[in-house]
C-alpha cells in the first residue's frame, strides 16, 4: 500500500503567487506568512513524498456555471495552469499520477461518491500557490499530483460532512493503492475571509482558532456548521475550509501537529498553514 | 414571468447581513454577465472588451441591469444582477481593481481605510 506521509494545509490567495514572482518573501507585509512555511520545507526534505492528492477549489478557471460537478477528480497525465484573467504568472504544467487517480476514481464509485472524472482539467492559482510555497524556487515540483475539485461557488454546496466523509473515502483509497509511494496530502484555501457584498473583509479570529485547534485530533467537530452557517461563521470564501475538512479525512485516524502558522491579513484573508504528520510515518521516522 | 424560488425553504430565509448566498436563483439571473467574465480568461477576450464595451457585452446579451452595473463599474450592482465574485473578479482585473479595490468599494471606504481595517483585525 501506498504510505501516506501528512497533510500540508493553507491559504491560496492569489497575491501570495504575485509576492513569490516578485520574491516578497521577506518583505514586512508578507514575512510572517512565508515564515510559516520553514518548518514545511524541512518535514518534506526529510518526507520526501512522491505523490501529492490536492483538495482544492476551482475559481472559474476550468469550471464555469454551465457544468458544476460536486466533487471533481482529475485523471490526466498532465494539468495545465492558465491565465486566470488578473496577471498571476502562469506556471509550467504538473504531471498527473494517473494511474493513481483512476484507481481513486474507482474507490469512490464503489463507495457511492458520485463524482465526476476530468481527463482534461486546468488547474488554477488554489492548486498552483500551495505547491509553489511548498517547493520554492523550482520549475517543477518533485511530485506528481492528482487534483480533486470541490464546488465552493454555486450553492447549494456539498456539507462539510461529506466533504470529510469523502476524504475519508479518498484515504481508503490510498491504503488500497499497491505502491510504495509516498502521498503528501493538501486542503487549499481559507481561512476566514470575504470579497463581496457589504461585509467585504470579514475575519473570524474564533471560528478560525476552532478549525486550527480541532482539524488534527477532532476533524469531526467542523461538520457541525452547515454550509451556510460556515459562510456566516466564515466569510462566503471562507467556506474553502470544506477543502481542509476533505484533506483532513484523507489522513486516516491518527495525526500530529508538526507546524502551524496564522496571520492576519495577506489581501482580504485571514491566512493560515499547518502541517499535521500522520502516526504511521511517525513510526516510520522513529 | 416570475421564476419560482429554486432553494429550501431553510436555506432561503436565512439572512446573513452584507452577504448574497449564490444560489440556483441569482446564478439563473447572473448567467450572461458570469459568461461574459469567464470569457475574460483569454487575453484576446479582454482585448475586444476594452475596443468595444458595448459590442462586447451586447455579444454575451447582458440584462439592462446587468449593462449599467457594469458600465457603472459598480460591483455591489454587478452582484445584485447575479454577477458571481469569483468571475467578477476578471471583470475587474481589467478596470484595473483587485480584490483590496473591490472590497474598498462595497464597504464605502477608501482602499487605505479598508487595509487598516483588516489590519486591525489582527488585533481585537
């Protein structure tokens, strides 16, 4: 079985992959988010993963309103990022472990998760900014990935429920896949933050202390919101949490805590990064 | 014609003040102008919007609404017409507004105003 190794979760926002092409990392306003990233960079030179399974959302890059999957997996030997529309660099196009997807693919299937297969699918900046924070510097990043979309635009959207059950589905998945590699899992986006209407700029300090403290060890006491009472507790992008919640199940049982990081603001966000390490490659490392 | 409600009861009488939840109704409503902003992926796409405004969102057959939301660059009328943030977005890019700009807009404030307030939440 293939081993999964820990689940690197934070923040997306576009300006982060403006601040990496202009090299902000030091810069005042974003230093005390690149720093969060120090102790990510030292677990994955020693985790040395060979796969990376990404739960991310799709902002109108790829997905548009005229078909508007649930939960998305992507099945390609290669993913293309785009022009998203505002300037973000384009990067060069990321190797898919197809074989990997379908074999995911066919997991959730049999496990009554209907979801949608993209041979095709371009990913954008929610998939980009994470590994390009994970893996500075380079072209190209030391893994091949299997992207999963998650609707977080058109209501009605899936619960935060389902979202974990369905990660949890996806780490079935992996214990089952005939492998030695090595899986580094990632939830993308987040935490508290809104861009529309009058109460563009809302932060949520608590709720967002809530996720970070229960993610690890009680991930099942974020199902308790609805979707919309996360938009309310939230922001309406800060229901980007679901793509945590899903990442978080993908880990199995047991985790811990390695890094966390939580910043107030990068943009409009409230920006967060924690690593959590599964207890079997802690095993593994001891 | 009036189209029939399209979400639960539940979900519909929730109100979460300064927020419009992007439902089956508004994303019914917003569709051409949603259309018009992904089409903004493409470079050559902005290019004919800048020539040609009016063509252009004649082309993508906007609502009066939705036309003077956006020849009024106003992102809270942009979203009343059903117009979708995350396709706004584009739009915007090409007047040359992020997401900070945008913000600074909805709430009333300036764009400095509006920075110092997220600022500040780092704070309380």
């Amino acid at each position: 079985m293939a081993q999964i190794v820990g689940g690197i979760f934070t923040s997306h926002v576009p300006a982060i992959g403006n601040a990496i092409a202009k090299g902000l990392q030091d810069d005042p306003y974003w230093k005390p988010f690149f720093d969060g990233f120090h102790p990510v960079h030292r677990w994955l030179a020693a985790a040395k993963p060979d796969v990376a399974v990404l739960f991310y959302n799709d902002h109108g890059l790829n997905f548009f309103l005229d078909k508007m999957p649930t939960f998305a997996v992507g099945a390609a030997a290669r993913y293309e990022n785009a022009d998203e529309g505002w300037g973000l660099p384009v990067m060069a196009p990321f190797p898919g472990a197809q074989a990997l997807s379908w074999h995911i693919i066919e997991h959730l299937v049999a496990s009554e998760f209907d979801i949608t297969m993209c041979q095709e699918m371009k990913v954008d900046h929610a998939l980009t900014v994470p590994l390009a924070l994970s893996w500075p510097g380079a072209d190209t990043r030391p893994v091949t990935i299997v992207p999963i979309a998650i609707n977080t635009v058109q209501h009605p959207l899936p619960s935060a429920k389902r979202c974990l059950a369905l990660g949890r589905a996806v780490h079935e998945a992996l214990r089952s896949w005939k492998s030695d590699e090595r899986v580094v899992v990632f939830g993308t986006g987040g935490l508290s933050h809104q861009l529309d209407g009058q109460r563009a700029g809302f932060i949520n300090k608590d709720y967002d202390h809530f996720c970070l403290e229960n993610l690890g060890p009680a991930p099942d006491a974020l199902t308790r919101h609805s979707a919309v009472d996360i938009i309310e507790l939230a922001g309406s992008q800060g229901i980007e949490i679901l793509n945590w919640i899903a990442a978080r199940g993908a880990l199995g049982e047991s985790v811990r805590e390695v890094s966390r990081n939580y910043h107030i603001p990068i943009s409009n966000t409230a920006a967060a990064t924690m690593l959590l390490e599964t207890v079997t490659a802690l095993q593994k490392v001891a | 014609m009036t189209m029939p409600a399209l979400v639960p009861a539940r979900e519909a009488a929730r109100v979460i003040p300064g927020t419009s939840l992007f439902d089956g109704e508004a994303a019914s409503r917003g569709y051409a102008l949603n259309a018009m902003c992904y089409s903004f992926n493409d470079a050559q796409n902005r290019e004919s919007f800048k020539a040609d405004e009016e063509a252009y969102c004649k082309r993508y057959g906007l609502t009066r609404e939705q036309r003077d939301a956006v020849a009024s660059r106003n992102v809270l009328a942009m979203i009343a017409a059903g117009g979708n943030i995350y396709y706004l977005a584009k739009l915007a890019g090409i007047f040359g507004l992020n997401v900070q700009d945008v913000g600074a807009q909805q709430t009333g404030l300036t764009v400095e105003e509006f920075k110092r307030r997220l600022l500040a939440k780092a704070e309380n």
